[in-house]
C-alpha cells in the first residue's frame, strides 16, 4: 500500500526480473515475437490507408517494426500523448486508420477527453493500442494500466477489446482495421505467449468463445486472464474438478447472449478473471448482464485489488494480487 | 466562393454587417448567448469565407475545399451565422438556434451542422486536431489549408502548444490558424485570469509564421490572409486578430461582463437599430 513509507528492505533475497515486461510468460509456453506489429505490417500491405503512430513509445508497444517497414506511414508526436489521441482524429477525418501506440495507463488516463471528444463523439475511424495493460509492470501505479477498461467501458460509441495471447493479437488487427469506428484496444508487446491455437480458436469482433467445456466451473474471462484459465483447468482436472473457460475479448459491446447461455446452464460456479480492478472491468460487466438476465448463480470475481499496487517484481506481484497460475487455482479451489 | 473571388472591402463589409444580423437573429431566440463575441468575430470570419477560403457551400464535403475547424464551441453562434450567409444553412433556420432538435446547437458539433468539420467546446481540441488534418492532407498532396479558430483564453491549453511544437516540427504550412483575440474570457479578462502574451513572440518562437492585427479591420484581415496564405516559408500561419467584443452595436461593446449576455426583448431590437445604424455611418 502507498499510504504509509516503506520500510527499507535489505535482508530478503532479491528476485532478479526485468521490473519493465509487458507479457506474462508461464513455463511451458511457447511465444511469438511482436505480434501486435508484424500483423500491422501485414495488414497496411492491404490497406493504403493505414498509417502508424506513436508518442515515444514505439519501440515498447511493437509498432516500432512497422515504423521500420513504413517510414513514411509512421508518425512520431513525441511525448504529447493528447496531441496524438486528436491528430489521429484530424488524420481520420481525412480518410486515414491511424494505430496509435502508447502505454494504457497514457491512453485512459491522460488522453480520455482527447479521445472521447476528438475521436469517440465525432465517430473518427481512429484505433488506440495500450501496452502495459493491466499488472505487467513492475513500475508501479504510473505505469499499471489497472482500471483502463473501466475507464474506456464508460466511453460511448467506443469498441474495447483485452487480447489473451499472440494469436488474439494479430488476428484482432485486420478486424480492428476492417471495423469501421474507435477502438481501443490493449495489446501484449515482446515474445507473447501462443496458447489459442490449441483451441481452434478465432477471433471474432464482439464474440465470446468457449475454448472448453466443464460441468463444475465456467470461468469467464478477458485478456491474458484466459491462458491462466486454461492453464488453471488443466491444473484443476488432477482433482476432478472440470472446468469451462469463456473467452471474451470483446469486453464492449458485450456478447451477452453467450454469456447468459452458458451461465444459465446450471450448478456451475461462474468465476470473472481479468487483468483489471475488480471494479468497472469485466466482473461488473457480466454480474450486470447476468443481474438484467435474471440469470442466479454462484459468483467470484478474480481480478485486481481496489488500491494502487506495490512496485517490484512481476511473479511476485502477479502472485501477491491474485492473478498468477497458482493464485487462481488455489482460488478456485477454496470456492468450491 | 470556388476559387475566392476577391471581393471589394464594401462588399466584405455588407457580408459582415448580414453575419452580425444572422447572430443577432439567433441571441435574440435564446434571450442570451455568446452574441459579444460573434459580433466580435464577424469580420474575421466575413474575410475567411468570402475572400480567403475556398469552399462551395452546396457541396459541404467536397475533396478539394479548405477546412474550417471551430475550436471554440461556443463560438457556434458565429459560425452559423457566416455558414448561413454563404449558402450552407438557410435563413429560416436561425431561428431554431439552441432548441431541442435543431441543427444548431449552442455549442458546434460535426454532426449536427453542414460545414462544421470539428466538434469544439473542449478547448484546446482545435490546434491538435488541425495538426492530424494538416498531415493527412499533405499525404494526399492536397493543396488545401486547415483553418483553425481558436480564443485568447486557449492559449493557455497545454495541448495548444503540443500542436504548436508538431505543426512546425512537421512543417505543416497548410494550416492557417486564427486567435480571435478579444481580452475576454468566462471568468474575466484574459490579461488578469492567466497571461498569455507576448503570443507574437511565443509563436515566433515556436517556428510559427506570425501576424498580428486589427481583427475589425476588413483591409487589414485582407491582406494579412494573403501574406498567410502565400507565405513562401515552410511553417505554420497564424494570425492573431485583436477584436472588439460585441463589435459593431455600441452598447454592447461598451458592456462590462460580455461573456455571455442576457437581454431583454426590447434591448435585441435596440440591437438591429444600433448595427443598422453603425452601419449607415
């Protein structure tokens, strides 16, 4: 917590992780490189009109390769974050589908206005891409994108979306590209993990996918939350506990009719994961849905703490506010 | 106004006595409203319709014309009242300003209003956005500017000068941007609320290509647009226009707290004679 001094910390080992990742690769996964920007890439091969942008956060949001392959398409603002957000607006009102990069606690909480006036009122064609989504930075509260979906929840006429892994992300990219409208979309940046594509998955703007079955826990979940979902089933299956995991990238606008089917089928538990506070994010989302549904069912929210989170290490923290592999599984285990 | 047909002074002079009338026809509506600086704003944007810009009002969307961005919202008064001088609104309209469901509401909004090219009233929106359509048209290799009407209260928007610093940085010298400098703002005098000045120099500085004048004054706003528009040099324009508040009906430039003016019924026709007399002198 932040509203008392820290005690000086010498004695305790010191697990050395890099404090700045943006992804959260578990043992065992495989990855793929920079997905966000080599799908960029691909799809302004497509499309002329796509034109890049960042606010000195090319490099640490993976639009620096599409900077590299398109020179000319690419606008650096600088440190202006508000100027970006309307620029993109103005360029979209000439025609052009920016991509605009920077980090997801810049985009929500410095630009809101900026985007919600320039871009989201006036319906500009303009996508926003947030790195550092949720907890994965060590850096602390300026840098822990922990109430973004909230805040872009709240925007109306906006599309929100939280990728789980690389498969998500750059499939997302020509939907994104094709939709006609804001979007504001996290993206996980460096080597990401691949787990979807052991779940013939696809992504679809403003679906839900069941990426598996279970008749004991339906775990509903965004973001990189869902490969620990998965993860967490398998683990859970030891014990004969089974588990079904619904993805929802698209956390606006709600695919509420799939997640009223399946947490109407009864006797499961309906657990909301998300790399996010506990308030405003996904939780709320469905426990609305399922409440205007008159869908009763067992309910937990894993998800962030309602508080500014403490600097360190990534595993440390991850374990610390509830959203590692283990912590969900323990979680869940004690639910049932 | 394809191609700018160079209008005589007299002729810029009878376009902004009917823009003055057209925003008194819809202040009179309402009972209320931004009136002293529509008045105040009426020549500036009289030349930038009628002589400068080029644009055809029953074609609002046509690729080639220039942009007009309406940074400050409330301004929308004035910028119905030029937009229906020049064709795009008709005149039967005025009369809806600020009521439910009318294409002119208080504060401009894109959607709502032929011509209008921005949503303002968030102030500081102008410039950025300018800069984004300054791009974009240079990527097209348009040759048409992006004007931009901005207040002297905005200058102290922080995201004004983060334009600034990228509208040289990208040498976008099809932006011609405007300050209607009226020493007025919502709650008091600009000069006492938060300084702004020296702008000329601050802009210069910034890499602007800068010009200050009388923003009542058709000749000088004339030419000043000329020199914006043909300047040689790679950079940014703007023209800052020191203007009067409620110009042109005396007893409302003589007013203190012009901000936004509450009349009576009497005192808006006490308007049209003050305008229609000013005028005849």
């Amino acid at each position: 917590m932040n509203t008392t001094t820290k005690q000086p910390s010498v004695d305790k080992a010191l697990p050395v992780t890099p404090a700045i990742i943006s992804s959260s690769v578990d043992e065992g996964h495989r990855t793929k490189s920079a997905p966000f920007g080599h799908a960029l890439i691909e799809e302004a091969r497509r499309r002329p009109e796509i034109v890049g942008m960042s606010a000195d956060l090319a490099k640490y949001t993976d639009i620096h390769i599409f900077a590299q392959a398109y020179p000319d398409r690419f606008y650096q603002m600088g440190m202006s974050e508000q100027l970006m957000a309307t620029a993109a607006g103005g360029l979209a009102k000439e025609g052009f589908i920016p991509f605009a990069t920077t980090y997801a606690t810049f985009a929500a909480r410095r630009c809101y206005d900026f985007i919600s006036q320039a871009v989201a009122e006036q319906d500009a064609n303009v996508k926003f891409v947030g790195g550092l989504p949720g907890l994965t930075t060590g850096y602390g509260p300026s840098h822990q994108a922990t109430d973004d979906l909230a805040i872009f929840r709240a925007m109306p006429n906006l599309t929100v979306l939280d990728p789980c892994d690389a498969l998500d992300v750059e499939q997302m990219v020509p939907a994104v590209a094709e939709h006609k409208g804001p979007v504001y979309m996290r993206v996980l940046r460096g080597q990401v993990p691949l787990v979807l594509d052991e779940y013939n998955y696809r992504f679809e703007l403003g679906k839900a996918a069941l990426l598996r079955g279970g008749r004991d826990v339906l775990i509903i979940s965004t973001g990189f939350m869902t490969m620990r979902a998965l993860d967490a089933a398998k683990e859970l299956q030891k014990d004969s506990v089974d588990v079904a995991v619904l993805h929802v990238p698209t956390v606006k606008p709600l695919d509420e009719v799939t997640i009223l089917r399946e947490a109407s089928r009864s006797g499961r538990l309906v657990v909301v994961a998300e790399n996010h506070t506990v308030i405003g994010g996904l939780g709320e989302a469905v426990a609305g849905c399922l409440m205007r549904g008159g869908v009763s069912c067992a309910f937990r929210q894993i998800g962030l703490p309602d508080q500014f989170l403490d600097a360190g290490t990534l595993p440390v923290l991850q374990d610390r506010y509830g959203i590692s592999r283990k912590a969900v599984v323990d979680r869940i285990r004690c639910w049932l | 106004m394809d191609h700018s047909p160079l209008l005589h002074n007299s002729e810029l002079a009878e376009r902004a006595y009917r823009v003055r009338r057209n925003a008194i026809v819809m202040a009179e509506v309402q009972g209320q409203g931004y009136i002293a600086q529509a008045l105040g704003v009426a020549d500036v944007l009289s030349v930038a319709y009628f002589h400068a810009m080029n644009v055809r009002p029953d074609q609002p969307d046509w690729e080639d014309r220039d942009r007009f961005l309406l940074s400050v919202g409330h301004y929308g008064i004035a910028h119905y009242a030029v937009l229906t001088e020049a064709g795009y609104l008709p005149e039967a309209e005025l009369v809806t300003y600020g009521c439910d469901d009318s294409r002119l509401p208080m504060s401009g909004m894109t959607s709502y209003t032929p011509g209008a090219e921005m949503s303002g009233g968030s102030i500081g929106l102008g410039l950025p956005m300018a800069v984004g359509m300054g791009l974009g048209l240079k990527r097209k290799k348009s040759k048409s500017f992006v004007y931009i009407l901005m207040g002297d209260g905005e200058m102290a928007e922080g995201p004004t000068w983060e334009a600034a610093i990228s509208a040289a940085h990208y040498q976008l010298d099809n932006i011609i941007a405007l300050v209607d400098f009226n020493k007025v703002q919502a709650d008091g005098p600009s000069t006492s609320i938060m300084s702004t000045e020296p702008l000329v120099q601050k802009f210069e500085a910034f890499g602007f290509f800068v010009q200050r004048v009388n923003g009542n004054d058709l000749a000088a706003l004339v030419a000043a647009f000329d020199a914006a528009r043909e300047h040689p040099d790679p950079k940014p324009r703007i023209i800052i226009c020191d203007t009067k508040m409620g110009s042109g009906v005396d007893f409302l430039e003589a007013k203190e707290k012009n901000h936004f003016i509450r009349l009576e019924a009497e005192d808006w026709k006490r308007a049209y004679a003050a305008l229609d007399a000013r005028t005849v002198a």
